[in-house]
C-alpha cells in the first residue's frame, strides 16, 4: 500500500489530464475499467469518473483535492495498470501478481493536443469500452470495445441519432414502447436502439426491422438470436405495402430512398404514432417535377436546383406533419462533411393549434402552386382524405 501511494503522489504532483486504470484482478472486480478525466467549468476545474461495466458507465464528479485518495481507492487489490497524461508527460504503473508497484515515467509526444481537446471531448451515450456485443458482429468495435478505425463516422451517426431520440425520452415515463424500423438495412441503428431502451433506458420494447433484402434480414435475425434479444425481429417486406395492426409508438427511418420516406410517414401518421424519426435521402422526385416561371432562377443551374428541390422535400415533409398534429423539427444530424443527407426529421404527437396547422397547409399548397409539384406524401394523405383540401 505504501509502495502504490508513493506511485500515486509522484503521478499527481503534476496536473493530471486523463487516467486510465485497467486489467482488473478478478471478476468479482465490478467494473472493467475506469477513467477519469480533467474538466473545467465556470472557471473550476474537477475530475469527472467513468466507471464502465459490460453494459453500461456510471459517473462521478470530484473535487481536484480528493484525487489521490480516489485513486488509491480505485486500484488497490482491483486492478493492475493505471495509466495517466499529464502536460509533460505519460506514466505508466503496473502492479504485479505479488503486489509490487513499477512506475514508468516519460516525456509525452501527445499530450500537448490532449491538453488543449479534453475539455471537448464528447460525452456520447454509447461510449468506447461498453461491451455492445452486436457492434462487434457489426464491425464498429473490437472485441476489446475499441472502436474500429474505418467505422468511426459510423459511430458517430449512430450515437448522434441515439441523443436526438433520447432527448424525447426523457420527457416522458415509458415503460414499454412498439417501434418499427423501415429500411433497416444491415441494422446498425436498430440494434443499438434495443440496446439502448432495454439495458441502459430499462424500458421494454418490440422492435421490428423492415428491409427488402433477403440475405440481410437472415443475419439480423441470427444476431439477435445469439444475443438472445426476444423482442427484436426482422421481416422482408416493402415500405410501401407492409400491413401492421397493433399501436406503434415510434417510427423511424435510416436513408430511406425517395419516396419509400414517404410512405414511411404515411403509414406512421396512419398508425397515429406517437414519434416519427427519419433521416431521408436521394431526393429525386420534387426535382424532376420541378417548373418555376417567376423564380426560374431556381432551375437554371442542375446542382442549385437539385439542392433546393431536396431541402424543399423535407420542408414539405415537415409542414404536412405539422399540420397533422405533430410538433415537428429539423435537425442537423451529422456533419455534413460526413454526408450531404444530413436532416433528420423529428415528429412527436402534440397539442399544435388550428391556425398553425392551417398555416402549415397553406404553405405547402402555396409551394406547389409556385413550382408546380406534386409530392407523394401530399398525394397520399389527401386521397387518404387526411388533409383539410
């Protein structure tokens, strides 16, 4: 004991950044591993504790004052490697199956831009180091949690969808929830999404992933077979066609192409579903149709209107929702350095008012006017007799 806290005394005479303690002893040892990391707010600073378990990360944050004393609590007899970033440098402890305590210590090539990023580190939801076994049958970790390289961006979208959807979480006490999942694809988001409402939320949930490919559908099926998620399933079918008869609380749609976002919506707003997320993509239909005598400056150029066709799409989308009864929001999903498909649509069944829904209306009539379209949401709800026409 004396030995880790002449180790630990040396570590923190300087400002330390990040600490990592790792290898744990046994497996009674609760968590896998635990970091801290120097924050600052207002002015202060604090160390903010992640502690990870297989499935989920708690956190703590401390005083600067009671770091030695947490730390020393932390490893002795838990773990057997700790290693920390300071300015200058990087140390390195070790402990050995005898109990003695090696520390390393050298001069840091990375810790300077460590220094200057700390405080901008994202604090994701599904965080490196959760062991999320689909991910690694997916490929975004390795089966140490680490995340692949080449999946990163993928990491990123994924966690970024996960924060949209948990915002409207919170706000409400579920305790069980229907969602279907259109063009689900190889089902990176639905699997996180049954991870995250069943371990890390705790509300029960029956997901179904719609897609059209055969082979697709066979290896989501197996996955959630192996991980023994009972309420996660895969079905093939079209977007456009598929039938289901019982409540749906939540829809969403990943890249869905052209129009099959719209019959996605349809269906949903037909269902009466409380929460519509959707991201859209390869918005071909209002650009094809697209005439304007009296903006033709908006059709002269292919990329300009290609551009303004699409965000007009999801103007579209989102007033015909709004006008429907839901709240309904754009938002920025990833960056769009990372994909020009970068709008998700967020819907939540509300209390919208007569004039705005009428306002809604009258704006979507008024675009179509202008550039003579006819979008296939608008169509369908208004065969549907769904729309005050």
């Amino acid at each position: 004991m004396n030995d880790l806290k002449k180790a630990i005394n040396e570590i923190i005479e300087e400002e330390i950044i990040k600490i990592v303690i790792s290898n744990k002893i046994n497996k009674d040892v609760k968590y896998n591993k635990i970091t801290f990391a120097l924050k600052e707010n207002k002015g202060k600073k604090y160390y903010q504790i992640e502690k990870f378990t297989d499935k989920q990360v708690f956190h703590e944050n401390i005083d600067m004052n009671m770091l030695e004393e947490k730390l020393a609590e932390c490893v002795q007899d838990n773990y057997r490697q700790l290693s920390a970033w300071s300015s200058m440098h990087t140390f390195d402890l070790k402990i050995s199956k005898k109990g003695k305590v090696f520390l390393g210590k050298k001069k840091g090539e990375n810790t300077k831009a460590l220094n200057k990023s700390h405080n901008k580190e994202k604090n994701y939801i599904l965080k490196e180091g959760m062991l999320i076994e689909p991910f690694i049958d997916l490929g975004i970790f390795t089966k140490e949690g680490k995340i692949v390289n080449s999946k990163y961006d993928k990491y990123k979208q994924i966690n970024r969808f996960i924060e949209i959807i948990d915002d409207e979480i919170k706000k409400s006490d579920f305790k069980e929830l229907t969602i279907l999942d259109f063009g689900c694809g190889k089902s990176y988001l639905t699997f996180t999404l049954y991870y995250y409402f069943v371990e890390i939320k705790k509300i029960n949930v029956n997901i179904i992933g719609l897609d059209l490919k055969e082979d697709v559908i066979k290896k989501c099926n197996e996955i959630a077979k192996k991980y023994n998620y009972e309420n996660l399933h895969f079905e093939i079918g079209d977007i456009n066609g598929f039938k289901y008869n019982n409540k749906v609380d939540m829809v969403i749609t990943l890249h869905a192409c052209d129009t099959a976002t719209d019959y996605a919506l349809y269906n949903a707003i037909k269902w009466n579903t409380k929460m519509i997320f959707s991201v859209p993509c390869c918005q071909h239909e209002l650009n094809s149709q697209m005439k304007a005598e009296t903006l033709s400056i908006l059709t002269r150029y292919g990329i300009v209107q290609e551009r303004v066709a699409a965000l007009m799409t999801d103007a579209v989308r989102a007033n015909l929702l709004e006008c429907l009864g839901y709240k309904t929001q754009l938002l920025e999903f990833i960056d769009i350095a990372h994909s020009p498909k970068n709008i998700l649509i967020r819907a939540v069944k509300g209390n919208v008012s007569e004039e705005k829904r009428d306002k809604a209306l009258d704006e979507v009539k008024d675009l179509i006017k202008q550039f003579n379209f006819d979008p296939t949401l608008f169509k369908l709800l208004r065969e549907d007799n769904l729309l005050k026409i």
